[in-house]
C-alpha cells in the first residue's frame, strides 16, 4: 500500500508541477515546432532526470532553504524581474533567420551547440522556480501524506523518484505533442507561441508585483 501511495504522490505532484510553462516546457515547444517531437524528446527524459536531482536535494534541505528564502524577500523581486524581461524579449525580441518550409526559423551555421540532452538536463537541474515548488511539494506531503526526509527506506523513495520521473517525461510529451499537432495546422506558429509565452509571463510577473505590494 506504501508503495503505491508513495509512487501515485511522485506522479500527480510532478505532473501539476510540470502544467506551467516554463523553461523546459518552451525548449520541448520549439523543438517539436523546429524539427520533431522524436529531438523534443531528447530533451524530456534528461531534463526529467535533472530534476529529480532537485528533488533529492529539496529532501535533503528544505527546511534550511525554507528559512533562507523567508529571511531574504530580494529573492522574489529577482524572480519577478527575470519574468519580466523574459516576456518582454519573447514578445517584443527579433531576430534575423532562414526558414524552412513552415515558415519557421533556422540557423544554417553554430559554432557551437550543446546537444539536446546536455540541455534538457542543464535546464531540468538549473531551475530555481521548481525548486521551490518541490520545497513547498515536499514540506506539504511530509506534514499531510508521506514522509520524505533522509530517513525514508530507499525502497519507497525510489518509488516517489519513479513516480516523479514519469509525471514530469508525460507531461513534457504531451506539451511536445500538442504543438506537433499545431505545426501541421499553423504557419509560424513559434511567432505565436512566443508571443502567448511571453504575455503569461507578464501576467505571472503583474501578479506576483500585486502579491509583493500588498
């Protein structure tokens, strides 16, 4: 029953962690748009194993990080000037391209280009934002549903590693497919969902001000 209780923990809260856009999410989008849902996935499985990395580290550290985070307020207002400009680049940013056949960009020369699954993982491992929802995650669960701290049997935790592992590569892939499935029916369609990405970032932004003043 533990097993199943600690696996099904790792899904939901991987999936629901997974829903809002974010890095990996855009970096899946344009790769399935620029080429294939077969490359976007060589960045799913690594960024899902990058972040159980995360995972293990919020085990690890959480109530530390937690106290860290409440003594310095700075960090917010960081995260929301980051989102800012990140909606602003994708909405008002231009940039000089060869297009293929949809009517997308693509780049003919690159010095140099780390490989989809050095990126998928960098960016799975490297992510702030879902290191505080797996903080927040993993305070709630040991509190309300199943312990996770340093003395979990490594059986069960394995099994929410799992868990969390399918959640997060699900999610990714269906994120992937939903924009193959746009590409076969909408020309420049990165244009578009740059401009959508850019506009719920300012949005985030907006309301995390809102929260931040009052």
């Amino acid at each position: 029953m533990n097993l199943i209780l600690y696996f099904f923990s790792g899904l939901l809260v991987a999936i629901i962690g997974a829903l809002p856009l974010g890095t990996v999410n855009v970096a899946v989008i344009n790769t399935t748009i620029k080429e294939n849902i077969s490359s976007a996935l060589k960045i799913v499985f690594p960024a899902a194993m990058g972040e159980l990395f995360l995972i293990l580290f919020a085990i690890c550290y959480f109530k530390t990080i937690q106290g860290f985070i409440a003594e310095n307020s700075w960090l917010e207002y960081i995260i929301v000037l980051v989102l800012l400009i990140l909606g602003f680049v994708l909405i008002y940013g231009k940039k000089n391209c060869i297009k293929d056949e949809y009517g997308e960009c693509i780049v003919s020369k690159k010095r140099f280009q780390l490989s989809k699954e050095g990126l998928g993982f960098l960016l799975g491992l490297f992510n702030p934002t879902v290191l505080i929802y797996w903080l927040l995650v993993i305070s709630f669960l040991s509190t309300r549903m199943v312990l996770l701290d340093l003395n979990t049997g490594l059986l069960l935790l394995s099994i929410f590693f799992l868990g969390a592992f399918i959640g997060k590569s699900i999610t990714l892939y269906g994120y992937g497919k939903c924009s193959h499935i746009l590409k076969m029916k909408v020309k420049g369609i990165t244009a578009i969902i740059n401009k959508v990405i850019g506009t719920l970032l300012l949005i985030v932004a907006i309301i995390q001000i809102i929260k931040l003043i009052y």
